[in-house]
C-alpha cells in the first residue's frame, strides 16, 4: 500500500526537471561552485543522484520522515511539513522546497554543508564519492 501510494505522488509530481547544464550555471551563479569546499560539479552529481534533477521529487524515508526537492532535504531537521514537529534548522516551510525556483533549496543546501558536511547526502556517498564527477558539467556553459 505504501509503494502503490508513492508511485502515485511520483506519477503525477512531474514538475520541472534540470538539465545538468541549467542547473550548474544556476548553482555557479549562487556560488556553489567550491562552497564548503565542494566542486560544482560534485553540488551537480548529488543533485542527479538524489532527485535526478527533479524541484518536486518527495521522497519517504523508512523513519518516518520526507525529502523534499532537488537537494532531497529532510523535514525532520531541515525544513517544517507544518504536521509534526521539526527542528526546522534551514527556517523553511518544505513546500518552498518544491519549486522551480530553487533559491531556497540552495540557501538550505549551504546552511546543511556548513553543519553536517557533504557527506550528510547518502546519494552523494553512494554516487559521487571518490567518483569522477567531472562528466556531470563537461559541455556546460559554466
Ligand atoms: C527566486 O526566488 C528568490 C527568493 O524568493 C527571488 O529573489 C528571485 O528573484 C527568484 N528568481 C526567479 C528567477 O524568479
């Protein structure tokens, strides 16, 4: 029932997707490129490998708690779903987190590295640690 029910929210959140190049040249504008000390390209590969570049990806984790977006950031500590309680550490109501405007999702992203490190990304660990990444913006713009 949980898997039918989120197949459902995957079909009919189609929002907009990035394109790895439209998404490297809005992050290298916000200054991401090197923020923290993480390569543009590394911000573009934890992107694909968390919501493949989805602004409305929604994403249940098996505690219980969401991922929002195309950074997949948490409603337990990073972002208020306004139904239970949240530390709420970026100050944002998840929605915000849904757009295609992703300016919040950015300034979340950099509150996140500055505490936890890149690292607080399971997608980054699992698809972009150690890896050649540099394909992810090879051809942009950027
Ligand atoms: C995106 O949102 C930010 C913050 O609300 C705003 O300053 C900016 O102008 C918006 N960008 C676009 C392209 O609408």
């Amino acid at each position: 029932m949980k898997i039918l029910v989120l197949l459902l929210l995957v079909g009919v959140a189609k929002g907009m997707y990035y394109t790895n190049c439209e998404l490297a040249s809005v992050l290298q504008s916000a200054g991401m490129d090197g923020y923290a000390g993480v390569s543009l390209a590394n911000w573009v590969c934890l992107a694909y490998s968390e919501s493949s570049y989805n602004t409305q990806a929604i994403d249940y984790d098996s505690d219980g708690s969401t991922d929002y977006g195309i950074f997949q950031i948490n409603d337990r500590w990073w972002c208020s779903n306004g139904q239970f309680p949240s530390y709420n550490g970026c100050g944002i109501s998840c929605s915000e987190l849904l757009t295609n405007n992703i300016t919040a999702d950015i300034a979340c992203a950099k509150i996140i590295v500055d505490q936890q490190g890149i690292s607080a990304w399971y997608g980054w660990q699992d698809k972009c640690e150690g890896q050649d990444v540099s394909q992810y913006i090879a051809g942009c713009d950027v």
